[in-house]
C-alpha cells in the first residue's frame, strides 16, 4: 500500500463510523477513495442531484442546508453527509456547500453498501437519525474505553525512517526537524520477512529497529561515539512493534512487560506511526491509568490520600463511558494494588530491607479484580521459611501496621473481621500457610469454611510471587479430590439466598436502616461469587476472577449447556446494577452503600433483577444435587 492510501486509512480509522472498522475493510474503504477540493463557497451537493457517493469530510468545513434553505447543519473533518441519499433516492435531500477551502473523500456507493453488509456498527450509524444518534454517541464512550479502542486512533503523524547507514548526526537532525522522539531504522530485507515492506518506489526494506532520545543519551554521548556513526551500530537486537488493530490496552501492557517507551506501530507488515507511553497516559488522562502512575510518584502516606477523591473520579467516568463490570473491578482492583505497592515501598525505605524474603497477598474482591468503590481491606503476608518470629517479627508487624494504616488513610478501611495482616495469625511462613490450607479442605468446620471463602480468592501483590502461586496449586490440585469439602463449601454458599419471595416478588431488608431496599451484595453478587467458587474448585481451576472461573468451569462440562452463560449474564447485571448505584451515590454526594430500592428504578430493570436473582436460586438449588455429603463411609 502506498504513502498515500496508508494516509488515507489512517485518517478514516481514527473517526467513527470507520474507527471501529478492521483493518481488512478499512483497506478496502481506502483503495475506492476519490479525493476532490472544493473553494470556500461552492457547492458540493445540490438539491436533487444524484448521489452515488458517501461524502467524508478529510479537511476543511461544511455547511448542511434543509430544502427551504435553512440551515441544517455545520460539519467538520472526519464527519460524513450524503449517506441519507445514498440509502433512499439517490436523490441529494440536503445541499452541502463548503464553508471553508475543503478536502473531501468520495466513497463509492459499492463500497458504502460493502461497509453497511459487513459490519453492523457502521450500518447503525448510517442508517438511524436521531433515536440512534444519541445510542451511537452512548456507543461511542463505551468504544473510547482503552480495552476496545485500537492504537492506530493514537496516531497523528507517520514514523520517522531512516536507512540504517544513516549517521547518528543526521538522524537527529531529522528528529529535531519533524519534532519526533525516535526513529525507525531501515535495511535490506532481512530474516524477519513479518517486518518486511514495499515502499511507494517499490523497494523493498525491512524495519531493523528504532533509536530514540534515549537511546542518543545512552550510546551515542554517554559511551563518547563519533556522530559519523551509522544509526545501525547503535539500535538494539531486538525491534518490539504492535499491529495498528490491536488495543490500546495491549499497547500498554506491550510496553509494561519490555519496560520501553516507545513502541512501532504497523499495518501488516508497513510501518504506520510510533506511539509514546505519554500518548497513552495523555488518552487516558483522569482515568486509571493516569491515576497509577500518580500513585507511584507519591513519596508519602499524606500525598497518597490526596488521591482518593481520583479513585472515585475515575470511577465514575469508567461506568458513564460505557466500562463493563470486569473493566471497572479489574481497574478498581489494580488500583487498590498500586496504593498497597507503594505502601509498602515506603514502608521499606523507612524500616530497612525485609530481613527475610516475603510476599504480600491480596484476598477476596482484590484478588478476583472484582473490587468496586465500596470495599475494605482484606490480606496477609506470606512469609518464607527460615522466619524466624523473635528476630524478624518486629519489623513485618511494622511494615504491616504501615501499609494497613495507610490503606485506611486511601480510602480502604480496616477489616472488621481482622482479616488483615496486622494479625499474628494471617502473618505466617508459606509452611504454615500450606498447612493452614489442607487442614481447611481435608477438615472442615464452620470456621474452616469462613477461611476457605474468604483465604480461596488469593493473589500476590508485591514480594516473592511463587510464595502465593504454590498456595494456589495447592488448593486447585487438592480441593477436587476432597467431596467432603466441597459439600461443606456447597452448603455453605446457601447462607444468603437472593430475595426473592412467593410469585417472584423481592423480600425487603428489614434492617431499620435500609428499610423496603435489597442490598445487592448480600444477597446477589456474594452468594453468586460462592457459588461459583465452589464450581471453580471442583474442576481445579487455578483462576480468581469470577468471569474467568466461569470459563474454566464451562470448559469441564460440570454444569449443563448453557447455564454457564446465564451465570454469567447474571452476574453482569447484577453487578453492574450495583456499580451504577454507587455511582449514582457518589454523584450525589451520599457514602456509596450497596441498597438498592426497586422502587427506584424503572420496569426493565426490576424485571431484569428479578430474572437474574432466579438464575442465582436456580444455582443455588442446584449445588446441593451436584456435591452432595458424601457418607462416613465414603469419608474415612
């Protein structure tokens, strides 16, 4: 594909309805383009003439014109007129007439039908006024989420390139002229074909790597080379890029795991942009990216609780543009984890190094990334083996006390059931904690029980990870193999039931304080959260997240067709009823609780509340046949 048809598809794909397009199509779309320039004042569209063309606009404005004249409308780059036409008369019903110098695309009618035939989004778009318009811009911030949107909507100028003969001297020079941060360096065709590309003289090249601002500092001036060096001698081994179809959230991760800066950015095999973590954090600026990366600059408890107020900032602006409940629990959840990090980073540089190796370790909604705005502080430390209490405890008291008042202090209160790492119990070498967990699954009692579900939902969030990682194989490979524990687990599940009465009705709390209301968590996403817990350890799975326990479990074949996905879409809503309650809580500046009146929301949605608390009856109903106690003789 040549320069100016990348152009092209780059610029379509960054403005709906093309955005959401693959990459296949958008090559198609781009290929049919016909480019025109219209003067400020003439016309583009008049009434009645025939239209075969869907207008898009690539630069410059237009003005839009009903039948009598009047104004209709004034539209921008990156907008569209025509389509109306196109999918009635082929009959101009608005005159356009460009009200700036104008650039416009002209796409095909073929093209346009070929669009509207293979992807559903765009065909919405078009085809609905006003009704849909406004679902389209609801759509649209659901779409700006970064798990969904695709890098190249990140892009705004293509890659500096450079052969890799070029000097250091001259390859700067070329950074500073175009105001880049990098450049790719080029060479003969090599044994990477996958980086491999025609360009518009039809040569061939193959992108060897890039060399940035850093790397200028690092191995250029630091190591004292000549400026005469070729660019080549100078880049790394190993060239990392992304596919302008991914998402921006695996850009990021991308960069996360290579610890690096700046990542290429191609379409197939051609080199389209390079984008900055800067651009990312600047895309996702007030949300939880940005928020972590403030958490990790704080250099204080004090300057870590000034960012509380953010947490729910960005909270709230996650559930409006459109975030489901596993993007706002495992947002919400890597948060809470980045405040406890850097607790303990600071509990560290005040108390001196551990004396001995340890792994901090998250429980309950934390380690299932289901944490939402109301929650407390659940977890333990996990210590290693040659601990030795009179030496060492001291300082892990400390550095427990630190992080558990410092959570407090961030928004995330003591446990009241002291599940906390501040107690000598949960603050254990891995030995103990192994020998915690068998006594749990082969011996259980009701106090067991509470442990497994609390202590089952576990996770490592800073310190020697394999210390929680073989607590977890431990109990996915023993728990399978005990049919008295996972009865006990079973029955257990069934102490809170969803509301429902007689004729489906809800049954109210009837608490004084939260009189004629139902309390989403106790009687809905907890209970559904056990069940599914007793599921997952049934079939060994090795996963927290209640979403992904739900994959595990469909994959055994444990539960009948398709009550799996029930489950699933139960637990979405009801989750996702509870979040809009908190939001709407915050928003309104009451403490977020998790009581919801029926009589506050509308039809549909007490109608979806009560299918979804039957889904979770019917499960649970269904526990009791599927681990049932096994008889003392089958026990021993």
């Amino acid at each position: 594909m040549d320069v100016e048809l990348l152009e092209i598809r780059q610029h379509l794909g960054r403005h709906p309805p093309f955005e959401g397009l693959s990459d296949e199509l958008l090559d198609e779309v781009a290929g049919s383009v016909e480019v025109a320039y219209f003067k400020a004042g003439s016309d583009i569209l008049v009434l009645d003439q025939e239209v075969h063309e869907l207008c898009y606009i690539r630069s410059g404005a237009v003005e839009v014109y009903r039948r009598g004249g009047e104004l209709y409308n004034r539209l921008g780059e990156g907008d569209i007129f025509g389509h109306f036409s196109l999918l009635r008369n082929h009959r101009a019903r608005f005159p356009a007439r460009a009200m700036e110098d104008s650039l416009i695309y002209f796409i095909p009618e073929p093209a346009f039908q070929r669009l509207c035939e293979a992807d559903d989004n765009f065909a919405d778009f078009v085809e609905l006024e006003r009704p849909r318009l406004e679902s389209t811009v609801k759509d649209h911030k659901k779409n700006n989420d970064m798990m969904i949107t695709r890098v190249r909507k990140l892009l705004t100028r293509y890659p500096v390139m450079v052969e890799a003969s070029t000097t250091v001297q001259e390859a700067a020079r070329q950074i500073t002229e175009f105001g880049a941060s990098a450049v790719l360096v080029l060479d003969a065709p090599g044994d990477t074909p996958r980086y491999t590309f025609r360009d518009s003289q039809d040569r061939h090249w193959q992108v060897q790597g890039i060399l940035t601002d850093s790397d200028f500092r690092k191995h250029v001036v630091a190591e004292g080379r000549s400026p005469e060096t070729p660019v080549g001698e100078v880049i790394g081994p190993r060239l990392i890029a992304i596919q302008s179809d991914e998402s921006v959230h695996e850009a990021m991760l991308c960069m996360l795991r290579n610890n690096i800066h700046h990542l290429p950015v191609m379409h197939r095999r051609h080199p389209v942009g390079i984008v900055h973590l800067s651009d990312i954090i600047r895309y996702e600026t007030g949300s939880s990216l940005y928020l972590v990366s403030n958490i990790f600059h704080q250099s204080s408890v004090e300057g870590l609780a000034r960012l509380a107020p953010d947490v729910r900032d960005a909270f709230v602006r996650m559930v409006e543009e459109g975030a489901d409940s596993r993007m706002v629990g495992s947002a919400l959840s890597t948060i809470g984890r980045s405040f406890t990090r850097r607790l303990l980073e600071l509990a560290e540089e005040a108390l001196g190094p551990p004396p001995v190796a340890y792994c901090f370790m998250a429980l309950g909604s934390m380690a299932r990334n289901e944490q939402s705005i109301v929650t407390d502080q659940d977890n333990a430390l996990v210590l290693a083996d040659d601990f030795d209490p009179e030496r060492h405890d001291a300082y892990f008291l400390a550095l427990a006390q630190r992080v558990s008042d410092g959570l407090d202090a961030c928004g995330y209160p003591y446990c009241k059931g002291d599940i906390m790492a501040t107690n000598a119990r949960w603050r254990q070498p891995l030995s103990v904690w192994k020998q915690y967990f068998r006594e749990w699954i082969d011996q259980p009692s009701p106090e067991r029980l509470l442990h497994s579900s609390i202590f089952f939902d576990l996770d490592a969030v800073y310190g020697e990870n394999p210390f929680v990682e073989q607590l977890q194989d431990l109990v996915a490979s023993r728990a399978p193999k005990s049919p008295l524990f996972l009865a006990a687990m079973g029955r257990n599940a069934l102490n809170r039931t969803p509301p429902l009465g007689f004729f489906r009705t809800f049954v109210m709390e009837k608490d004084g304080k939260h009189n004629n209301s139902i309390n989403l968590k106790r009687r809905g996403t907890a209970p559904m959260t056990d069940l599914i817990r007793v599921h997952a350890l049934a079939c060994g799975s090795r996963a927290q997240n209640s979403f992904a326990r739900l994959d595990d479990i469909d994959r055994t074949q444990l539960l009948a067709p398709g009550v799996g996905q029930k489950l699933r879409y139960a637990l979405e809503f009801l989750s996702m009823s509870r979040i809009r309650h908190h939001v709407i809580d915050v928003e309104q500046e009451r403490a977020p609780d998790n009581n919801l009146e029926p009589e506050s929301v509308s039809d549909t949605e007490r109608h979806n509340l009560k299918d979804a608390f039957q889904v979770l009856s019917n499960a649970q109903k269904f526990l009791k046949f599927r681990y049932p106690m096994p008889s003392p003789s089958r026990s021993r």
